[in-house]
C-alpha cells in the first residue's frame, strides 16, 4: 500500500496520459489506469506507506502547492522493480515547491520515504507499476509517442488508493 501527496495536472494532459494506459492496456500492458480505476495522472511530491492526510493539510496550510506552475515531461525511465513513468524536466519552481512541502512536512513531524526527499526525488509521472520485463521496450516506445508533454499543475490531494483516501489540498 502506497499514500501520497500528488500534484494534479490540467484536463490536456491528463486526457493524453489517460489515452496512453489505455493503449498500453489494449497491447496487454498494465498501466496505473486499470489497476483500480482511481488513480489520475500525476507527479507525487511525497509518498509512504502511510500518509495522514489530515497531518499533511495542516503542515501544508498556506503553501501554495503549484497551481498554476508549467512542467514539461520529456523522457521516459523505469524504475527497478518494472515501474515505468514520464520523466519531468526539472525546473527550479518546482524543485523550491518540492523542498517548500518537505521543510513543512519535516517540522510536523509527517515521514515519508527517503527516495522522495529533496535531493534524492526523481519528479515523474507513472504510467505503470509492473511492466512484464519481455513487453519493457515496446512499453517506452508507446511512451515516447506522447512526448513531449507540457502540463500545468491545477491542484493537489493526499491519495491513498487502497483506503478510500482522498483529501484535496
């Protein structure tokens, strides 16, 4: 079980990212779309096994969390474990909005996981969690069809799928 605080994107880019699960799902590749119909396209800021919303709305009151901020994803990566993503081009707004929720996050005592935290966070966009190895290359292939991507962010939840968690920010 995964709980984390996503960044939503804007109605463009979560229709072409939607209409890439659904391809990837047509060639029998499983995408975040089919795994149980709650997931929306997003880049999570923070993640862990559990996350309190309500803990993180109060760390977070008052921090602008994105709105209106442009990311571009340009490049597709996997990660180990057969999680396959869109890569988001770094920016420095978004890398000060990253470090800003995670000072607040840290002084509220919220933990997350170490790989999320500034300095070591790899901002993307997943596609999928478990790409069958033998399907991996043709999977990044229909990935890079939609690329490049440019999207801005219109909002933001703490999302924990497997609870029936949602809490808009």
């Amino acid at each position: 079980m995964v709980a984390a605080l996503e960044l939503y994107l804007d109605v463009d880019a979560t229709r072409r990212i939607r209409t890439l699960w659904r391809a990837l799902d047509d060639e029998g590749i499983p995408s975040l779309g089919s795994l149980h119909q709650k997931h929306r396209p997003h880049i999570s800021l923070a993640a862990a096994r559990h996350i309190d919303p309500h803990a993180v709305a109060d760390a977070l009151d008052g921090v602008p969390l994105g709105c209106g901020l442009p990311v571009e994803m340009n490049f597709a990566g996997q990660f180990v474990g057969r999680v396959l993503w869109l890569g988001v081009t770094v920016t420095p707004e978004l890398l000060a909005l990253h470090r800003a929720v995670h000072t607040r996050l840290d002084e509220r005592g919220v933990d997350v996981w170490d790989h999320y935290r500034p300095g070591r966070w790899v901002p993307h966009c997943t596609i999928s969690l478990r790409v069958p190895n033998p399907v991996m290359g043709p999977a990044i292939r229909r990935c890079l069809e939609v690329l490049p991507l440019t999207a801005t962010i219109t909002g933001a939840a703490v999302a924990d799928h497997a609870n029936d968690i949602h809490q808009t920010l």
